[in-house]
C-alpha cells in the first residue's frame, strides 16, 4: 500500500496547487484541510461510499454535490469526486436502462422490450433533460435510489475489505520474507 499511497498522492494535486489557481481561491480555506486529502481506510472508503451514491441518485451536479459532501463529512475528496465518473456518457445508457428494470420488478410494474420500448419513446419526446427524467417514471426513480444506497454500501465494505486483505498479504509477505531470510542455506 505504501507504494500505492505514494503513486496516487503524485496523481492528485496538492492543496497549495489548489488553492493557488484563481477559480477556487474562494475554496482555499476549506481545500486546505489535511482531512480531505488523506488516504486512510476509513476516509478513501467514506468518499467512494458519498462519490457511488451521488453518481447514481442525481443525474446533474453530481462532483459538485459529492465533494460538498465529502467536505462536510471529512471524507477522501478526490475520491468522492472520482467515483461519480463511474456514470458517464458511455456508461449512464445501460444504467439507467438496468435501473428502470431493477425499479419496475420492485414496484411489481411490467418491464419487458415493449414496456422498455413506451417509455424509450416518452423520453425521446420529452423536451429538456428533466421532462425525460420525469418521463422515465417512477420505476427508474426507484432503481437509481437502489441502486445509490446499494453502491454506496458496496464500495463502503468493498473498499475496508480490500484495504484489509492488502494489508494483511503485506504482512503476510513479510514474514514469509523474514523467514527465509533465517533459514539455514
């Protein structure tokens, strides 16, 4: 992890690189916080929990509202705001599409290609970004709320799980190392 660390934290840009650029001047108090740069277990699994569910519940202003968030609650900021690219021009199609069926089979509502095709052509139609959401219905508001609490509780256990089990491979690592290391040869 200590390479990782290293690597990730020469991607990400520094608080004073920040605070530096004239747009974000207004920022600079709140960028500053040692808190939200950190790349502790706790806080890198807090943002990927905030960044999953933003992405999914809010169609717009989703790195906004995400590192908001992840201001207010300390956690990872770059991380929060890196998960909610996980929607994105080539991704939100089949998602929203799989989160209208997830919403339709929990609401009980027919969700075959006919019923997919009715609602297709009702957001089509619709004019301006929100009457296509609206027209999408309930059954996809109700598959994007599942699919936002079930993301973000995923990458909340799936990020202390693999946090776990790579601190204890290095361990592990390490005293196979130092083991052969006292061996007689």
């Amino acid at each position: 992890m200590p390479g990782l660390r290293r690597r990730l934290q020469g991607w990400l840009p520094t608080p004073e690189t920040l605070r530096a650029q004239r747009s974000l001047g207004f920022l600079a108090p709140v960028l500053g916080r040692p808190c939200l740069w950190q790349l502790s277990r706790r806080r890198v699994a807090a943002g990927a929990a905030i960044g999953l569910f933003f992405a999914f519940l809010i169609p717009v202003a989703q790195i906004a509202l995400a590192a908001a968030t992840a201001v207010l609650a300390r956690a990872n900021l770059p991380v929060a705001a890196a998960a909610t690219l996980v929607t994105n021009p080539f991704t939100f199609a089949p998602i929203y599409l799989a989160a209208y069926q997830v919403g339709a089979m929990l609401l009980g509502e027919p969700s075959g290609a006919a019923a997919a095709d009715a609602v297709a052509r009702a957001a089509g139609e619709a004019p301006g970004l929100v009457a296509r959401l609206a027209a999408l219905g309930t059954p996809w508001m109700v598959g994007m709320a599942t699919f936002a609490v079930a993301g973000a509780a995923i990458a909340w256990v799936g990020v202390h799980v693999a946090w776990i089990a790579g601190v204890r491979w290095r361990r592990w690592r390490s005293v196979r190392r130092r083991q052969a290391a006292r061996r007689p040869r």
